[in-house]
C-alpha cells in the first residue's frame, strides 16, 4: 500500500506508541517546518508553509482510518481527542 510521507510517519509513530493515542499529539514531533513567530502576519511565508503541513498531517490522520491502517479505541469524549492504535493492516503496510 502506499502512503504519503506524512502518512508513513504518524503511522509509525502511532505504531510504536505503548498504549493508544490521540494522533495529533505526534504532529509536534513530525513537523518539519518551522513555527511560525507568534505574531506573524497571516500571509508570512514562515506561517503558510506551517499551516500547510498541519492541514496535511490533519489530513494524514483522516487517511490512515479510512484505509483501516487504525482503529479509533478510545472515541473522543469532549474533553481529550479520539484514541488510536494501528492495525494488524497498518503494521503491515509499514512493513
């Protein structure tokens, strides 16, 4: 199967994590941009290319559960994020 950079790393590292978690709390870790400055004006190049990657790995998470690469554990409850593990088939297509 073939995934995307962005897909291949956060199911990585959902993989290796030891108990089920809330994928975008790996985007910190997976961002290769830079951050952008906190008040940078909203057309700072610095800032786009950073809200492009996080839409990305957004769109990443969205991914890796359609093509059952995870499984939703733990559903979103409203006060913490969905809760993920990999499948047998996510393990595989790392492989």
């Amino acid at each position: 199967m073939e995934l995307n950079t962005h897909e291949r790393a956060l199911l990585h590292a959902v993989s290796q994590s030891p108990a089920p978690a809330a994928m975008s709390t790996f985007f910190p870790d997976l961002t290769r941009t830079v951050p952008p400055e906190v008040h940078a004006p909203d057309d700072d190049p610095v800032r786009i290319a950073w809200t492009d990657e996080q839409f990305a790995l957004y769109g990443a998470s969205v991914s890796l559960w359609q093509k059952n690469l995870v499984r939703v554990v733990h559903p979103a409850n409203g006060e913490r994020p969905d809760l993920v593990e990999a499948t047998d088939e996510g393990r595989t297509a790392l492989a």
